[in-house]
C-alpha cells in the first residue's frame, strides 16, 4: 500500500513539473537540467510499481515525497522558486 502511494506522489510530481509553464521566465540551464532529472526519477519510481519491478518505499520516502509535492503545488511547478535562498 505505501509503495502504491509512493508511486502516486512520484507520478503527480512528473506531471506537474512537466506541465510547467515557463510564461515569462528566464530560461536557465541548471534548472532545467534539475528538472528534467526530477521528472525521470519520479517517473522510474511509479513505472517500477506499474511493472511489479523490485522496488520498496518506506514512510520517510512518502513524506519526502509529499513534501516536494506540496512544494511544487505551491510554486507552481517553478524549480528555481525552490531552490533560491532568501536574502
């Protein structure tokens, strides 16, 4: 159950950073490359759950998950929102 639950979390993080709508922003290299890095890891987590594929989740990577989540929820789906240090 939580491995399934991870996976949902995992595909809703892909979606959302893969439906990200740039708009007006600057183009930057090393978001983009975090990103799409994001977007293929979290992808491989749920398709390992899909195909039965030897995988295991535990609370702490759930939590880790949903936290992301709820970040990019927040930001809108903006990398560089979260990884910008307050000044």
């Amino acid at each position: 159950m939580i491995t399934i639950l991870n996976a949902i979390f995992c595909l809703m993080i892909a979606v959302r950073l893969f439906t990200f709508d740039r708009n007006n922003c600057r183009h930057k290299v090393k978001y983009s490359w975090l990103a799409w890095l994001m977007v293929v890891s979290s992808a491989a987590v749920s398709l390992f759950s899909f195909f039965n594929l030897p995988h295991r989740a535990n609370l702490a990577q759930v939590l880790m998950n949903t936290s992301l989540l709820i970040c990019l929820l927040k930001s809108k789906g903006n990398i560089s929102t979260l990884c910008r240090s307050g000044k």
